[in-house]
C-alpha cells in the first residue's frame, strides 16, 4: 500500500513539498489549508503533473483534516513567513496559535504520524508540536539544519569553484542567529576546508549561511525562501519513507545530550523508519560549546515567553 504524506499549509513552502513529494513518488499527499479552494486547486494542478512528469501518486487537498486520517508524515508548514525587516522570532505569538491548531488536528486523525515542522521560528514550533502532540522525541522533527547546511554548502561550493556534492558540512544550534557552523568538521572532498581558504573568507562565508534567509527575504520582500526549505523538508521525509537512515542535521529534542534538557535545537541525527533513530553527541570545542549554549539559550527564551503567555 501507498505511504500518505499530509502538508499542512499550501502556500509556497507546503505547495513545493506536495511538488517534490509527488516528483519523487514517495506517498500519496493530502494538502491542508484554511483558505477555501487553494489546497484544492494546488492539489489539483499538482496532479495534473503527473502525465507529463510521469509519476502516479495522488494529490488532493483539503480545509479540514478527516481526508488526512493515518497519514504516515505531516508536514507542517502553515503560518506566516517572514517580511523585511523582521527576524523568524517576530512571528513566534502568530505562529504559536497556528502549529498548535495543526498538530491538534493532525495528530487527532493520524495518531502514528512523524510531525516534520517547517515554521518558524523552527526550533520554538517543534516544541510546540511536542507538548501538544505528546509524542516522543523521534516523531518530533524539525527542519533547519538540513537548510542551513545547504546554503552553506553552496556559499563553499561557489567560492571554491567545486561540486556541492563535494561538501561535507554540519551546522548545529537553533534556527536564527545564532546557529552554529561547525568549521573544523567541514570538507571538501574529505579535505578540511582550513587547508582551502583563509580565515576571514571562512568566516564571511558563515556570515553569509547566518543571514542566508534574510538574504532572500529582502530580495523577495513579501515572503521567505521556499524552494530549498521545500527540497530541505522532503530530504527527511524520504529519509524516513525509505528507511535510508541518513544523518542529517534536524531540530532534535534534547535530553541531556549537549549538557541541555526539553529544548529543540539542531543537531547531527539518524532518521530512518523509526524517525529520529540516533541523536549524535559529537565533542566540541569550548569555543563551538559556547556558541551551542548561546543559541539554545536564545531557543529556552522563546520557549520561555510562550509558557508565560499561554500559561503552560
Ligand atoms: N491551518 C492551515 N493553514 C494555514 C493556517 C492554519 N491554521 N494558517 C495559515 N495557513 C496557511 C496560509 O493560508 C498559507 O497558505 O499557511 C500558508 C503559508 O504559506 P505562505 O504564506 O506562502 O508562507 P510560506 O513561505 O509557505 O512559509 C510558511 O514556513 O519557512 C517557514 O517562515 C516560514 O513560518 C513560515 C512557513
């Protein structure tokens, strides 16, 4: 039998993932959306894909959640994306009523899902998702690390003149800010890339990864970057469909790993059918310990404001 996939939200994160999703035949998709007609539309188009791209799986959509019961993932990507100007943060009070309706719907019809969370602010999303959905931390995940690391990649990739493929990275910590690109663990063909470039160029090239999403944001001006967070979200939902057990960078619950407890922050991890299957401790350095605690802190304190104004 097919795999299902519901993606909640069918603007332009959900709409790409559908795309992708369907492209790559992994499961059948359900899109979700409160706007009248466009998950349907969306949906339908999608579809009609199909003859032309050459894959057979089915894609509807929906504004309410019974067509999604015993999906296998959820995507959840529903809520507003970012403007000039503002950081994923501004959108944390809006968000928070947003995730948290999705996940109590979607978890009501398919209560052995794996919950991939898309919006942002990511890492205060998933936990979100968690404490509504009670789930254990290997149907929780978040996506950002597998982005973050992308767009680094590609900075590397252009400076270098060599194949993204050829890159090696990981970049740990929250989704903002404050993430943490961990220099002395990326390669370039198995050379460490310390032996390639200089130091300022390294650092300006993590600067770059850094505001890699403002960047888009001002260019857009009326939305955030969809293509990669799309392509980024279905990277993990393949992983999990196909049991691949890749090990990717995603937004993990910690307990106790990293000296941190009960936050989502990004870290190394398997996701295989069982989800998150493995959660990797790698041993840092105290200059990249300190940047990890700066950006779970900088997480905490958003989790922080969402239990003092939602009493939780
Ligand atoms: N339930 C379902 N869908 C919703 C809900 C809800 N409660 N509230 C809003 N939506 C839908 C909107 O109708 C819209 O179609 O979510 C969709 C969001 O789409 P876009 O505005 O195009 O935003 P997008 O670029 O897809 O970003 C979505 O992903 O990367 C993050 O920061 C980004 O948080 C943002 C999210």
């Amino acid at each position: 039998m097919r795999k299902k996939i519901t993606v909640v939200g069918a603007g332009n994160v959900g709409a790409n993932c559908a795309l992708r999703i369907a492209g790559k035949e992994l499961a059948d998709v359900v899109l979700v959306d409160i706007v009248e007609g466009v998950p349907q539309g969306k949906g339908l188009d999608i579809l009609q894909s199909g003859p032309v791209e050459g894959y057979d799986v089915m894609v509807t959509g929906s504004n309410d959640y019974e067509p999604t019961a015993n999906s296998d993932i959820v995507i959840i990507t529903a809520g507003f994306p970012r403007k000039p100007g503002m950081s994923r943060d501004d959108l944390l009070m809006a968000n928070y009523e947003i995730v948290k309706n999705a996940t109590e719907q979607a978890v009501k019809y398919s209560p052995n899902a794996y919950l991939i969370l898309v919006t942002n602010p990511l890492d205060a999303m998933c936990w979100v998702a968690q404490q509504v959905s009670k789930f254990a931390r290997n149907r929780v995940i978040g996506m950002a690390g597998v982005l973050d690391t992308a767009r680094y990649r590609t900075f590397i990739a252009m400076e270098l003149d060599v194949s993204v493929e050829s890159i090696t990275a990981l970049v740990l910590g929250g989704h903002g800010d404050t993430m943490v690109p961990i220099v002395r663990l990326t390669t370039v063909g198995g050379i460490p890339i310390t032996e390639l470039l200089p130091k300022e160029r390294i650092d300006a090239l993590v600067d770059r990864t850094r505001n890699g999403g403002a960047e888009i944001v001002k260019y857009l001006k009326t939305g955030s970057a969809y293509y990669a967070p799309s392509a980024a979200a279905v990277e993990m939902a393949e992983s999990i469909i196909k049991d691949k057990k890749k090990v990717l960078p995603c937004a993990a619950m910690l307990e106790g790993e990293y000296g941190h407890q009960g936050i989502f922050v990004g870290v190394p991890v398997k996701i295989g059918a069982g989800g998150i299957e493995k959660v990797y401790e790698v041993s840092l350095q105290p200059e990249e310990k300190a940047q990890l605690d700066k950006s779970a802190a900088a997480v905490q304190e958003l989790i922080d404001v969402l239990k003092q104004k939602t009493g939780q």
